[in-house]
C-alpha cells in the first residue's frame, strides 16, 4: 500500500524538479542574453565613437582644404570630387566636396572601423554646409554704368546665344547688351592686388587693382581688373572676366576688347564710352571664374550628422 502511494509522489517531485530545472535554465539564459547584448551594446557604442572621432579629424582636414581653395575646382553647380582620405588603426575616413549651388559648398566625411562584432562595421557621416560670399554682384550686362554709354558704329556690344554651359553659368539671368544702373564697381578694390601695367610683359590670371588711371603699355587680364577711379584706355585692354571701374571709361587710342562684361560706376558724374574696334562680348562663365577669384567661404556655417551601423 505504502509503495503504491509513494510511487505517484516520485513522479510529482520529478516532475517539480524538472519544471524548476528548465525554470532556473530559462532564466539563466535570459541573464546570459541580457548580459551579452549589453556587452554587444557597449562594443557597438564604443565603435561608434571612435568612428565618430574619426568623422571629426577627417572634418577638420577636409575644411583646411575648403579654406585653402579646393573648392574652385568645382566650377559648376552639381560638381563634386573627393579632396582627402586616410586610414587610422581598424579605421578609415573619406572626405568629398561638392557645390549644389553656386552660393553654397557641401563637404561629406565619411569613416568606418570594425566594431568587434561580427559582420557590424561602424559607420558615421558629417556633412558640413558652407555659403559662399561673393565680393561683388553678378553684372547681367555687357556693360553697365550709372549713365547709358555711347558707342560707335565702330564698336561690338554682343550677347551671343547661349551655349549649354553658358545657359548652366547663367541661371536665372537674362543678360542684354546694355543696363544702367547705381553706381557699381568692387566694394573693395583696395583689397586687390596693384598692378602697374608698364611692367607686365606677359598674361596675368587674377584679380588685380590698376595703379595708374591711364593704360599706356598693353594689358592682357584673365579674372578682374578693377580701378578705383576712372579709365583712360590709351593701350590694348584685353579682360576675359570683368571689368570694374568706379568713374567712367574713356577711348584714348587702345583697343578695348572684353569677354564677360564691363561695370563702370560714373562716380564723378560722367559717363562711359567705347571707342571704334572695342568690343564687349558678355559671357557668364567667364564672369563666374572671375567672381570666383574675390569670393570666399563664409565664417558661418550649418551641417547636420548621420550615424549608421
């Protein structure tokens, strides 16, 4: 009788050992998994971070270059190109520059390193937008002046069909031949390089401030020539970007040729003149490269950062 009634209390307790065997298995392996995400966390983040530290080293390299003028490669809006990459320990970083507008610069560092978990690199992206100021305005005429130019029959005021990157160095501008408007001319001429044109005896690619309001030995300029008086064009003047001149410009015997554009301010009350044979032909890239030379990276900047893994 007493073995048949111990013989179902076995079976009981067995069964209550084996429930809390599993229980205190289940348990034991839910601490283990907590425990081992936890340290899959805590690598991940770690990785994170030192992705991150690389993101930022390769930023600050990347923004040297920004500074120093990588940018002006990128001639066109939608341009892009790499400008620095390196490796660091499990690491690496790229860094790219691009321009989506012609206001506005993009730098993009990207760095990756081995998390410690299998198949989960770490990743990290910083994006840095810089605005671009320009110096001057973009002139939408062959020549401007604060009073209408004369012209001769003689002379060439063209503003020829677009090419296709002529329309993409456009954009929104709708050039013509002639404009009158306030008083124009660089803000800072004084900033410019001087150039004495006597003692030039071969092409120049700048920006340059004339020294001498008479041009008596020739002057062949890409980028800008800007005077902070009037002109006396008595030498060949030849200006593949702008022209800038804060009086008036007056024919004197040279011949006036200009691909881009000519601003004249008429700031002592005159006004300007071509001569016959000079010629103005606008072209906005050329105009584009010039303004180029005077623009630089503004101080302030926004950006926004993306981590991934």
């Amino acid at each position: 009788m007493c073995e048949r009634t111990e013989a179902p209390r076995r079976g009981i307790a067995l069964l209550l050992a084996i429930a809390i065997t599993a229980v205190v298995g289940l348990c034991t392996l839910a601490l283990w998994r907590t425990s081992a995400g936890s340290s899959r966390a805590l690598v991940l983040e770690r990785a994170r971070t030192r992705a991150a530290a690389l993101a930022s080293d390769g930023m600050s390299r990347a923004l040297q270059q920004v500074s120093a003028g990588a940018w002006r490669d990128l001639a066109t809006p939608g341009t892009d190109r790499p400008i620095d990459s390196a490796r660091a320990g499990r690491g690496l970083w790229h860094a790219a520059l691009g321009r989506p507008t012609w206001s506005t610069l993009l730098v993009r560092v990207r760095s990756e390193t081995a998390s410690g978990a299998r198949f989960v690199p770490a990743t990290h992206e910083d994006r840095f937008l810089i605005p671009l100021l320009a110096a001057i305005e973009l002139p939408s005429a062959a020549i401007t002046g604060e009073r209408p130019w004369s012209s001769p029959l003689g002379a060439i005021v063209d503003v020829p069909p677009p090419t296709l990157r002529e329309r993409v160095c456009r954009g929104d501008i709708v050039p013509v031949a002639s404009r009158t408007a306030a008083r124009g001319g660089a803000p800072r001429i004084a900033d410019l390089a001087a150039l004495d044109a006597d003692t030039v005896t071969r092409p120049l690619i700048g920006s340059y401030r004339l020294a001498h309001a008479r041009l008596n030995s020739p002057l062949r300029v890409t980028g800008i020539v800007a005077l902070d008086s009037g002109l006396v064009v008595g030498a060949d003047l030849h200006v593949t970007g702008v022209l800038l001149v804060r009086g008036s410009v007056h024919p004197a015997g040279g011949q006036l040729d200009v691909i881009g554009a000519v601003v004249a301010g008429d700031s002592l009350g005159g006004s300007s003149g071509l001569g016959n044979g000079d010629r103005v032909r606008y072209d906005a890239c050329a105009i584009r490269r010039a303004v180029d030379l005077v623009t630089r990276p503004a101080h302030s900047a926004t950006w926004t950062r993306m981590s991934l893994f």
